[in-house]
C-alpha cells in the first residue's frame, strides 16, 4: 500500500517542478528566487495563418472553427495554466503535484460523478484540467499533503461547479455530493491518505467551491486537450473538403483515446498544456493514418534513428508505417496541418516529441490491459460514435 507522505519523502529521482505558493513567500533558507517555468512551446511561438480563400473562411466559421476562436483559446490557456507565484519565489524541491495514484483516484471519482450527472463524456477533460490548473496555482510545497486532505471535496466542487455550467436551469446542491465524496475519501484513506478528511459535509464543498472559482478566477471554460483536439480535426477536414473525412475520423478517435491515456497518468502543466498535447497527438495521429511520412515530423534536435525508435516503442502494432500519399503531396500535406493548427512545422515537429515522450511514459505506467486497447487504436471509453467532421456543428 502506498503512502501519500512517503511519496514526497522518497522522491530524489525526480526532478523538481515549480509550484505556486498561495500568497507565501517561505523562510529564505528554503527558498531559492527563480523564474517562473517557461511553457514548452512559446504564446509567441502560435501564429494563425492567415487564410485567402472565403469559401474556407465562412466554412471555418460555420463549424465554429475559426481563427479568432484559435487565438482566443490560445490566451485562454496561457492564462490558465500561468502558475500564480509569490513574487517569484519558489521552493528548491517543489513536489510534482498530487502523486500520481491518487491524482487518478481523484480523476476516476470525477468521471463516475459525472457520469452519474448525466454530464457529456467531455466533461471528465474539463474535470481533469481544471484540476491540474488548480492544484498548479495553489499547492504549497511546504505543505504538500494539505492539498490531499481536501481532495474529495475539491473534487466534488469541480463537478458540481461543471453541471452548473452544463444546465443553468438544474438546482444542483452541495448535499448531493456528499454521499459520493465520503466514499472517495474513504477508498483515498485505504490508499494510504491517512491526512485525508472522511467527513465530507455540504458545508465543506460549498466553502471549497467558492475558493476554486477564487483561484481560477471565475475562468472555468478553458480550452482542453479534447477540445483542441476536436477542433484541430475539424479544421483540417474543412481546408481538405471532406477529402479525407473517414481517415481523419479514425485520426481523431484515436487522439481522444490517447489524449485520456496521458492525462490519466501524467498531470498537465505550464510545460506540458493542453495545446501542444492536442498538436502531437494530431501529427502522430496523422503517421498512423498513413497520410503523412515519419521523418516529415521528424523533431530537429533528435536523429533519425532516435524519433524512428521512439514511433517504435508508442505504436508496436504499426512500427513502420507507409506514407500512403504520394511524395509530391506531402509538401501540402504539412501545410495544412499548419494552418490547422495555428503554428509553424518545426512547432508540430517539437509537440511531437513532447507528445510521443508522454505518451511513453503513460504506457509504461497505464494497466497493460488499457494499453493492449490503445495499441489497437480504439476510440475512448464513452466517446460518441459520430465523428467531429461529418457536417456537426461545434459549440462556439
């Protein structure tokens, strides 16, 4: 049985991750000024192209996929995930957020309450970023196990404040999460959260949801790696003219599966957001569909023989795929996808890598069953069988 204290006693092997402080500076001899963790790939670094062809024009903003909704969701997301620092103090050995089998205790709780809600399956992506941009703006590293002592009702806050959103006309109360939340904290207790509060009350999650919405200020429809994910497929289908639709659904089953895989067992993070998931995961995508070849994404930084192993080791059942379009297309190819998504090759190309690293280590951690599932290129558990590209229009 794992003990949530002695994951933060025993973890020299990791690295250390900035962790925003609420409104702390600690003692000077355990504190060292840094700079705040820079994203891996810059704001700067999203540029939308800008598109010459009305008809594309008026059919991006038809499907509610237009260019303005690329940027906006792009400063969305960097305010989201901008750790709230003390005046740039951060502790030397921050601890790396939740450990990571209660964090997917806690993801697992919020997508059963969900599902008990009648909540869309998008709402777990959405439970699951505001949950990691929370505990980034507010988990004190000198105090890390507090942050676990109110994890039920934090979690139950995060569902309930989503099923507001989702039905304004739905009374939704905070005495019908306690039940739920109660028998979270009692599993979280026999995982070894000894410090963990069993007795949940509505007074507790009322309290605990007014602070989450203090903390995000009030900025809870942030874009997810779901809906990234979505739109960029979307667009693509769009600038092709349904070419490519019944390859591109199976490019966008698979990044939600994917997706799910990785934000169940790695946090995401100022260096790891949303975005440039949602981009790896359509450029590896687009490898396995055989639309594009393997060194077309190749990052600069690694050799051949380094990306090819690393394609390996994430797809075993495809390891050498055939780029099924003809090389004098594919110059096109990777423009679209550039214009899809809003940025230059060389970024794809490095959210690739990020993507693939990532999705390495969630396999390595997942249940082998899961990723026997993945490795067939199945959709994810619960998502609708219709496609994104098949003339449905999306949310603005």
């Amino acid at each position: 049985m794992r003990d949530a204290s002695a994951y933060y006693q025993n973890r020299s092997n990791r690295g250390p991750e900035a962790v925003a402080l609420e409104g702390k500076i600690l003692p000077e001899a355990t504190t060292t000024a840094v700079k705040a963790p820079e994203p891996v790939i810059g704001r700067d670094a999203w540029k939308t192209k800008e598109l010459k062809d009305d008809a594309v024009i008026d059919a991006l903003d038809t499907q509610c996929v237009s260019n303005e909704l690329i940027e906006d969701w792009t400063m969305r997301e960097a305010k989201a995930f901008a750790p709230a620092l003390a005046a740039g103090i951060v502790h030397e050995d921050a601890p790396p957020g939740l450990p990571p089998h209660v964090r997917m205790a806690a993801l697992t709780y919020m997508m059963c309450d969900a599902q008990r809600l009648g909540l869309q399956h998008t709402s777990w992506f959405e439970a699951a970023t505001l949950l990691d941009t929370y505990h980034l703006k507010t988990m004190d590293p000198t105090d890390p196990l507090h942050s676990i002592e109110s994890l039920p009702a934090t979690c139950a806050a995060l569902v309930s404040i989503l099923k507001k959103n989702d039905c304004q006309a739905t009374l939704v109360g905070p005495a019908g999460f306690v039940p739920v939340a109660c028998r979270f904290a009692e599993c979280m207790k026999g995982m070894g959260c000894d410090t963990v509060n069993v007795e949940v009350s509505a007074k507790m999650i009322e309290t605990r949801e007014r602070h989450v919405l203090q903390v995000l200020g009030w900025r809870i429809k942030v874009p997810t790696t779901e809906s990234w994910c979505t739109t960029f497929v979307a667009r693509y289908n769009i600038i092709t003219q349904n070419l490519l639709a019944p390859k591109l659904h199976w490019v966008w089953q698979r990044c939600l599966f994917n997706a799910r895989l990785i934000i169940m067992q790695r946090q995401l993070s100022t260096e790891r957001p949303p975005k440039v998931l949602a981009v790896g995961l359509l450029g590896l995508g687009l490898l396995a569909a055989r639309l594009l070849p393997l060194k077309a994404l190749q990052p600069p930084q690694i050799a051949s023989e380094e990306w090819e192993d690393l394609y390996k080791l994430i797809h075993a059942q495809d390891p050498h795929p055939q780029c099924e379009i003809p090389e004098k297309h594919v110059s096109n190819m990777l423009e679209v996808l550039t214009v899809a998504v809003g940025a230059d090759l060389e970024v794809i190309q490095k959210c690739c890598h990020v993507t693939s690293l990532a999705m390495q280590d969630a396999m390595r951690d997942a249940p082998e069953s899961l990723v026997a599932r993945d490795s067939r290129g199945l959709p994810a558990r619960g998502a609708p069988l219709h496609a994104p590209i098949a003339g449905k229009q999306q949310p603005c």
